[in-house]
C-alpha cells in the first residue's frame, strides 16, 4: 500500500513537471554576425511588474553584452521584447496550492531589427509557464530571457 502511494505521488509530479516549461516559436530565423552589437527595447503591455521587469532586464542585459561583438559604442541591431501576457502567483500561493492555484505565464513577441534600416531580421514568439509549486518566479523569467538570447545566438529554442 505505502509503495502505491509513493507510485501514484511520483506519477502526479512527472505529470505535473510536463505543464512546466518554456516554448519558443520560430517565426522567422535570425543569423548572428559576430560584429553585431545589440541593444534592447522593451514594450510591457503585459503590465509585468517592477521587480519582474527587474530581474528581466538585468538578464537580458548580461546576456546580450556577452554577444556583442562590434568594437564601436553604436548598436547595430535592436531587440524589441514586447510582453503580451504576464501572469505571476503569490509564492506562498504556489507553495500552498500549486497547480489549483493557477499557472504563472509569460508571453512575449521578440523581434530582432537592423537598427540603420529598420528591417526585421527574426522574429519568435515565447510563451514561459510553470503549474507546479517548482520553482520561482525569478528563475521563470530568467529561463524567458535566456530563451531570446539562445534565439539570437544560435536561431534554435
């Protein structure tokens, strides 16, 4: 009997890590040139809060500096992150009810343009969710943004 329910306990939390993830559509592939030196426009329509956006921003703007590759101080592409979802549970909400409480998500459209001419180089679409009580939001929104930067620096999700 205590082996069944260790089972049945196991089974539900593989089931439920499944809902947890972060999925990134490809609309048009970018290439990286090594002399690309990028700089980000962020558009929150999403309303995410100030402490995600937080944290969002200083991930990205780690990431995107280790990619830099021009030797002048002028970006020549522009990473635009416009958030069109943002939906976060209280941790104390996670850790008490997880997956009955909801899921927390993040969706963002990515456009990567040429800054001198505005065309659109790539373009994808991310979509970050987590049902479960595993995990935090900060880790949810830096795996958001680690997505775009392996976008940019590979075109693969």
């Amino acid at each position: 009997m205590k082996l069944a329910k260790i089972g049945i306990v196991g089974l539900f939390i593989l089931l439920m890590t499944g809902c947890a993830g972060t999925k990134v559509i490809v609309q048009q592939d970018y290439a990286q040139n090594h002399s690309d030196k990028f700089e980000h426009k962020i558009i929150n329509q999403a309303k995410m809060n100030d402490k995600g956006m937080a944290v969002f921003k200083d991930r990205l703007d780690s990431q995107l500096s280790l990619l830099d590759g021009a030797q002048s101080d002028e970006a020549t592409r522009e990473v635009e992150v416009t958030f069109t979802y943002y939906r976060m549970r209280h941790g104390a909400t996670r850790a008490l009810f997880g997956a009955m409480a909801g899921t927390d998500n993040i969706t963002s459209t990515v456009i990567i343009r040429d800054r001198k001419g505005g065309k659109v180089l790539g373009k994808i679409k991310v979509v970050s969710k987590n049902a479960t009580a595993i995990g935090t939001t900060r880790g949810l929104i830096e795996d958001h943004a680690d997505k775009i930067i392996n976008f940019i620096r590979s075109s693969k999700s």
